[in-house]
C-alpha cells in the first residue's frame, strides 16, 4: 500500500456518481470564486494604484463572509437544538 492510498481514499470517488459530480462541481465553483476575487483586487488595483482601496475591497468581501459564516453556525446550533 503506498503513501497516497493511506491519506486519500478515493473509493466514493469511483463508486458513486453523484458524489463524483458533487466534488467536481464543488471545485470547480470554488476555483471560479478564487478567480473572481483575484481579478477584482487587480482590476481595483491597475485602476487606483492605491493599496488602501485595494485593501478596502478586500475587507469587504472578507468580513461579512467571516460574519455570516460564524452567525449562520451559530444559528444553526440554536436551530437543530430546539428541534
């Protein structure tokens, strides 16, 4: 058995076909928000030349992302406990 096959079992991978469709399309939306993050800052950047307001940019899609994500699991929490 080698390395790869004792960190990464890729067997749900090969046996089902919606979880493979899953994991692709999971990682394919994940690249594409990357790609669309990236080009935003540069193209704030190769406008302004001003790293404030390419930093500005960048806190704001960073902070309600952080925001949302901590409340939306904690109101999950409080939502799965009552029930």
């Amino acid at each position: 058995m080698s390395l790869a096959d004792r960190l990464i079992d890729v067997r749900p991978l090969r046996s089902s076909r919606a979880f493979r469709e899953l994991w692709i399309g999971s990682l394919l939306s994940g690249s594409g928000w990357l790609i669309v993050s990236v080009a935003v800052l540069l193209q704030v950047w190769q406008l302004t030349r001003n790293p404030v307001r390419t930093g500005a940019i960048g806190l704001a899609t960073a902070v309600p992302l952080l925001l949302f994500t901590f409340g939306g699991g904690r109101w999950r929490m409080r939502w799965t406990d009552a029930a």
